[in-house]
C-alpha cells in the first residue's frame, strides 16, 4: 500500500463516519417521529395514514 492508497482510504473513512452520522441522526428523527405519531393515536388507529396520501 502507498501513501496515495493510505490518503484515498483515509478519505473514503471520513466519508463513510459522516454518512453514517447522517444515518444515525435520521433514525434518531424517525423514532421521534412514530412516537409522537403512536402517542397521538388511541388504540394504535390509522386513520389518518390513510387520509394524509
């Protein structure tokens, strides 16, 4: 491995941290979500899932 394959590799690292922060901070938003949207619904009712397409 040369240097150029370390700093290509390091830069593909970096990458790949971010994205999977973006993913982790989406998941955290979509979890926050449902339990807004389950609290908000007694009995678990989806009625307004189908209203809302």
């Amino acid at each position: 491995i040369c240097q150029r394959d370390i700093k290509r590799l390091r830069e593909k690292e970096l990458q790949l941290q971010a994205d999977l922060t973006a993913a982790s901070k989406e998941i955290l938003r979509l979890r926050t979500m449902l339990k807004e949207y389950s609290s908000n619904t007694p009995n678990g009712s989806n009625d307004q899932s189908s209203s809302s397409v």
